[in-house]
C-alpha cells in the first residue's frame, strides 16, 4: 500500500477512516489525532468559554486586529510564558498565530533562504517536512533514541550540522513519542546548538502536560545561552484545538536572534498572512489569568492514567512493543514485530487493516518517520481506549502465526 | 559573558525576498502615518479612513442573529476540534449553497475551501499558482496586499491598467498585450479595491472571453460581494465560469462587518475541471494544510450565520454606504486641488486623485498623508502603494458625521497647503 511522502496525519487517518467498514455494527474508536475532543471526559473550563463568549459579546473585537496580535494578548502570554524562565519576556517577544501550526510556518519561513538546511526529529511532526517542502528549506533527520527515551541523538546531530543549517526543531513533550526531557538533556541539546551556532525551534505545543517523573522544562530557560523560537497553543492544554490560537516567540534574552532587521522581517511576514480571530485573541489574558489550577490537575489525571492504561495494555499484545512509558503529551510511539504477523508486511497495512476488520484508527509510523512503528493517541476515554486496544489485540492474535492464545505469565 | 554575538556567524541569515516582499503592506504604511498623528496638538479625534473596517461604528453593528449563532456554536462545545484544513463540511456546503445562488452551475461542497479571511485565500491562491518563469496579471490600481504576497514567490507580476476616466474599466487590449505563453492568472477586483467601481455584465463577458483566449484562470476577488448601491447589479464572475475557470475569492468580513472573525472562502467554478487536473486543488488542500484555518467554532456557526441574516440588513448596509459614497463625493468637490473622477458605486473606497503641482509643500501622495494626519489626525492611504501615485485611497464606510468631518478637515488641509498666487 502506497503512502503519499508528502502525506499529513489528517490526511492519512482522513484515508484510514474511508476504509472503516460501515456495516459493522461496531463504533469506530480513532487513537489517530491529537484532538481528544472527541472523548467527554476532555473538555476545556468553563473559564475559557465564558471569556470568549464576553469578547464577542462586547461587539469590541469584531474589526482586525495588529497582525502581530492585540496587545493585551501579547502582554498575557509574555507573562505567562516568563513564569517558568529566568528571564521576562516581554510583549514584543509574542507574535498571535493561528494555533501551532501557523506558529511553524512562521517558523520555517523566517529562517528560509537559499540552501538552508533544518534538523527536524525521527519520528517527528510531518507539519515542518510540509512547511519545509514549501519554502524550499532542505529537511535533515536526526534519530530520537527509543532506549534512550527517545531522547536526541546528539551525534547524529552533530554529524548532520553544516554551514547551512539554520536551526534544530526540538519537540518537548514529545509528539509522537510521549517523551518528556530532562533538564540535563535539554541543556545538551543547547549546548550543542550553541557550539554550531544555530538556534533551536522549540515546540512546546505540549507545554506542562508532562506527568511522569520529569518536569516540564521550557526549552528558553536556555535562551541566554542559544536563542530559542518557542511555539506553542492553547490547543493542547486548554483543549480547544478548534479555537485556533497558538504563539510563536522569540526567547532571546540576549537578542542575537531578534535584531531590528529579523523582527522588521517578522512583523511584514505577518502582515500578508491570515491570522487568529481577533475576539478569540481578546479572551486569551482572561483565560491565561483565571484558569483554575485544579482543571489542569485533572487534565494531567486523566493522562497520566490514560497512558498507564495503554502502557499496560500494549504489554499483552506480542507484536507490538513499547519501548517508553510516556511521560507527557498524548501520544505514544509503539513498535510493531512484523515478523510476528502472518499476513501484515508494514505499519501501514496493519492500520488498514485493524481499521477496516475493528474500527479501530491508529497512526502508521511511516506518517511520523519511522516504519513498522504505530503512533497511538492515549488521550482518550480510558474504557474507548481499553475497548480499542481489546480489539487490537484480537486483531494481532487473529493475524499472528501462532494460532495459540497468549497466556500471560503473573 | 563577553560572547561575541556576531550576526554572520550564527546559522540564520536575512531572507531578502521576504524582506522586500512585505515592504508595503497596508498595515506597515498606516502604521507609519499613524505615527505622525499628534492628538494633544490637534486637539482632534483621529478619523481612520485608510482602512475598510466600519465595525467600530455603532450603525454598521452585524446583527444579533448573527453573534448569537457564534455563541451558540462555542456554547455547543461541538467545535472545539481541529478542522480539516479546507474547512468542516456543513460550512463549505453553506457557503456553497450561499454561492451558488447566484450563479447558473452550482457549486458543490468540494468546490468550497474555507480560509482565515480573504487574505489567507490570496495568500493560498497565489502560493498555489507560482512556479518559476510564470507570471500573473494584476490590475493598476491593486489592493497592495496581492503585490506584497506576490513578491514573496516566484510570481512575476505584471500589470495591466484600469481606465479612470472609463469607470475604472480593464484596458483589455493591454492585458492581451501583456499576457504570453507563461502567464497564470488575470486578478480582477470587482466591486472594485481601491476604486469603487463595478463592472457589467457585458464588461465581464469579454474579460472571460480574453481569459480564455489566452488560456488562463481568472481570480475574480469579491470580498465586496453584493455591497453595490449604483446603478450597477453585482454579477459574480462565476457566471462566465463555462468561458474560463473562475477562482473566486470572498469573506464574511465585508459584508457582515466582521473582519475580525477571520472567514472567508476560495470557491472553484471550473465545469470541464481543468484546475483538478492540473493538480491546483491538491496543491490548495496541501497549502491549507500548514498555514492559518478560521476557527472551528466559526466555521461551526456559519451555516446560521448565512440563513439567518435578514436582507433587510444588508440593504441597511448598503443604503448607509450609498449615503456615505454621496457625501464624500460631493464633499471632494468642494476641495481644492483634490478630484473623484469615478463616482463610488460599490464596496468602501473611492480613489482620488491630487493636483500635486497646485501644492505649495505637498510633494506626492504620501506626503499628504503624512502631513494629513499630522495637521488633522485624518487618515487617508497613500495611492502609490495601490499602484497609482499621487491618488489617495479614501474609505467611506463610516458614520455620516465623521465623513463630513473628515471633509471639513482635508478642506482646510488643502486651502492651508495650495500655492498662493
């Protein structure tokens, strides 16, 4: 089965979901997206819709905006932002983009220019090949290291480095490994950058859903020592992917980044793109401010125990393999035995195939980089994931050589 | 500490295309000119007419209907999932329905492609078409942000003229001189930005049977859809889509004054499907893929939002923007040194041209802009970033007073600024 290389997930899973057969009488349960809105227990607070629906209401915020953002919003998600860094951000530093997604175009493009090269993680985020592919910027993988908790392989890294290159995309919480780095790690990885002189695109479009032993980091704590371009959204923690607000901001104490010609430069980029909705963006410093600690709590709750639950659950399925227990985000990355199967030859038709015989969607790896590996979305009601996985695991037995019931030995 | 920060040896240098590219924006020049107002000075409040967004004025308020359907959307917590990037289907199929009341071959919902406003749309179109050695026709006077857009691709643009003293109609001999064998596109603006023309039928008819001639797409930009209070009917380009394959541009923003909600659309009239077959639809939905997307809860409220809305809104509209079209026309008669050849007969500009030799200190257009907001916290848009020096494009879509205000105000501009003989 041919996967386009220029695929996105929504597209692959857009492909997966033609093939669920509809006579059968069972529901689908898709582990494919990041979006958990899908699954009841993950709604937002009635903060962040009580805030916006004031915004429109007050008929103030119907006309365009700066297209750098309202400044109110910038000034809010600088503050928010400078509360775990060692240093203020100020507004000027905050660009409003619409979600994450705009955020890395910006990224891309702003450091585009004939010959560049960018490093981007295996298994990583197909957005930035897209983007990359657009602008003309040359992709070059580095490995994320699966017994090393997917942590970055920082020879690989060195190797890849050449004058060109213009900067390392680092996504911490990992998509789509559930990786949360450590302090130490993260500090390697911007010592390196900072010896080949380039700078780090730090994607935390997963900020603080990190809920194993390592605490979230932002990667511009080290932003005195390498400038930082940190992205990020409500989308994730918040739980409205739909509301379209991300950041895009220049951590950059030191301001070797943000010099007068790369913020003029920055500024004009974003006078000729579409942008967030200006009443969304009015709602943003209400919502940053008066979001209760205790509806992140139970976010965190419900993925750690979510996540415990597939953890536990992919360990009864022989020919799939989790190397990492994840420890943040939403995703898991899941590593399929082929040689197991007596009729599967790769990821992807073992998706289709698992879509088409259980209506059940999970993500190929060839999608995020990596072949014979499964991305699977934990952040899910927990009894849709542990019916979801029941059936992959009745799949995998049916497929698999040994016609013999796996007995688990306590 | 003690780092050496020299910019040439870290890994990221100047893009220069995107640094001309975006060089004259709108937003970038009025941020200019709305630097030179000094308020305590003039002791004024600042009249805005640079840019097209009334929604500040308490008589250009969308309807209720329409923001309780936003709510309702955002309430329904239904929308709060990522959208496909061409947009969720219950609100392409309203805006295909919407469309296609008005055009002979309806549109079907794979024809609409949902994007943050019309300048996401141009952005999209024009990132889709580029390809090295191709050019695009646009017409003289533009809306500056296709020129901005353009610059940042391979796009050669090439521009064709609209004739003032014909209503601003195409130079269509001009455009069949300027176009070859690698030319794309012909974007024609109608009701008109920064003109305030509307074309007819007939005028249409033959800028579809040129396009065809010379093989090429029409992006027909009709962000003003419908906001027509002349003698001429608003025909959208669709019409003549069985002539050439029409790429139509088009908001909410205008039309329901919501430009800050970010919707608007790219719908495709192409009968024989040769944009299909050229691979642009792919390349539409993967550009989509990456760049901005208007809110889900959005797109969530527009099928209300379109049936809902009353006509009797939109005739309000447009009857407040026929009075305001009135009073700045006749208003600039009464100005020295300032003239409107074309009467505004749709969308929210009128295009003036300024008798520059007639000034004592003014140099050109944005020089008169410059001081204009100085002297009297007046804003007006320079015509040479639109292609046209030593025109201004002036905004009308405001309330009556603050138009007769503005009037007085460039009044004595001019009387104070002409050469004393």
């Amino acid at each position: 089965m041919e996967t386009p290389t220029n695929m996105t997930i929504k597209g692959i899973l857009g492909i997966l979901m033609a093939s669920i057969d509809e006579d059968k009488k069972r529901r689908l349960i898709s582990l494919g997206m990041g979006d958990p809105t899908a699954f009841s227990c993950f709604t937002t607070t009635d903060i962040a819709q009580d805030a916006v629906v004031q915004t429109l209401q007050s008929r103030k915020f119907n006309g365009y905006s700066p297209t750098v953002g309202l400044p109110q919003t910038r000034k809010a998600i600088s503050e928010y932002l400078s509360t775990s860094l060692p240093y203020k951000l100020s507004s000027d530093d905050v660009y409003i983009t619409a979600g994450c997604t705009q955020a890395i175009e910006v990224a891309i493009s702003i450091l585009a220019r004939p010959n560049a090269n960018i490093l981007v993680p295996k298994p990583g985020f197909p957005i930035y090949e897209l983007c990359a592919a657009f602008r003309n910027v040359e992709i070059r993988h580095f490995n994320l290291l699966p017994d090393r908790g997917w942590e970055v392989d920082l020879d690989s890294v060195d190797a890849l480095i050449d004058h060109n290159t213009v900067g390392i995309v680092i996504i911490n919480p990992g998509n789509p490994c559930g990786n949360v780095y450590s302090y130490q790690h993260l500090k390697k990885i911007a010592e390196t950058a900072k010896r080949h002189k380039i700078l780090i695109v730090a994607d935390e479009v997963y900020g603080h859903l990190a809920f194993g032993d390592n605490p979230f980091v932002p990667m511009g704590v080290f932003g005195s020592m390498v400038p930082v371009l940190t992205l990020g959204s409500l989308s994730k923690r918040w739980i409205v992917p739909g509301w379209r607000l991300g950041w895009f901001v220049t951590s950059d104490p030191k301001g070797i980044f943000k010099n007068t010609k790369n913020i003029e430069r920055l500024k004009k980029y974003f006078d000729i793109c579409g942008g967030p909705a200006t009443f969304i963006q009015a709602a943003v410093p209400c919502i940053l401010e008066n979001t209760e600690e205790v509806f992140f709590t139970r976010t965190l709750g419900i993925l750690k125990q979510s996540s415990d639950l597939c953890f536990k659950k992919i360990k009864e399925i022989p020919c799939l393999t989790c190397p990492q227990k994840p420890q943040g985000a939403m995703s898991v990355m899941v590593k399929l035995n082929v040689s197991l199967l007596k009729d599967i030859s790769d990821d992807v038709e073992f998706c289709f195939k698992l879509a088409k015989e259980e209506s059940v969607i999970l993500l190929p790896g060839l999608t995020v980089g990596l072949k014979n590996w499964v991305r699977i979305t934990f952040a899910a009601e927990p009894s849709s994931l542990e019916e979801a996985l029941d059936r992959v695991k009745s799949f995998s037995e049916r497929h698999s050589h040994q016609q013999k019931v796996h007995i688990e030995l306590s | 500490m003690g780092e050496s920060m020299e910019k040439q040896e870290w890994g990221f240098k100047e893009n220069h295309e995107l640094h001309a590219a975006a060089a004259f924006t709108i937003r970038h020049i009025l941020q200019a000119i709305i630097e030179n107002i000094d308020e305590p000075q003039t002791g004024k409040s600042v009249i805005h007419l640079g840019h097209g967004d009334p929604s500040a004025f308490p008589l250009f308020r969308t309807p209720t209907v329409v923001e309780d359907a936003l709510i309702a959307s955002i309430r329904s917590a239904h929308f709060n999932c990522y959208p496909p990037g061409v947009g969720i289907a219950p609100a392409r199929s309203a805006v295909a329905k919407y469309l296609s009341r008005d055009l002979p071959n309806k549109l079907t919902t794979d024809d609409v492609f949902l994007t943050a406003g019309a300048n996401h749309a141009i952005e999209i179109i024009l990132t889709v078409l580029a390809r090295p050695g191709a050019n695009i026709l646009f017409p003289r006077p533009n809306y500056p942000i296709y020129e901005a857009r353009a610059r940042f691709s391979p796009l050669e643009v090439r521009h064709y003229d609209l004739i003032p003293d014909k209503g601003w109609e195409v130079d269509l001999d001009g455009v069949k001189a300027l176009a070859n064998d690698k030319t794309v596109a012909i974007v024609l603006i109608n009701p008109g930005n920064p003109c305030g023309n509307v074309f007819t039928f007939e005028h249409m008819k033959k800028i579809a049977e040129t396009a065809r001639q010379l093989g090429i797409l029409v992006i027909a930009d009709e962000v003003y859809a419908h906001q027509v209070f002349g003698e001429k009917p608003f025909i959208p380009m669709g019409v003549f889509g069985d002539i050439a394959p029409v790429v139509t541009l088009g908001s909410l923003s205008k039309r329901w004054v919501v430009p800050g909600w970010r919707f608007g659309w790219i719908a495709i009239t192409d009968p024989i499907g040769i944009l299909q077959q050229t691979g642009i639809v792919d390349s539409l939905t993967s550009c989509l893929a990456i760049t901005a997307d208007p809110p889900t809860v959005i797109q969530g409220a527009v099928p209300s939002i379109i049936e809902n809305t009353s006509d009797s809104f939109f005739s309000n509209i447009n009857k407040l923007l026929k009075e305001a079209a009135d009073i700045l026309y006749e208003g600039l008669k009464e100005i020295p040194l300032v003239a409107c050849p074309h009467k505004p007969e749709g969308s929210m500009f009128a295009m003036v041209k300024l008798n520059i030799p007639g000034f004592d200190d003014v140099v050109d257009d944005t020089d008169f802009c410059m001081k204009l907001a100085k002297e009297e916290s007046l804003i007006v848009f320079p015509g040479d970033a639109a292609g046209l020096k030593n025109w201004v494009r002036v905004s009308f879509a405001a309330e009556p007073e603050v138009l007769k205000d503005a009037i007085r105000r460039m009044k004595a501009f001019c009387l104070r600024h002409a050469k004393h003989y």
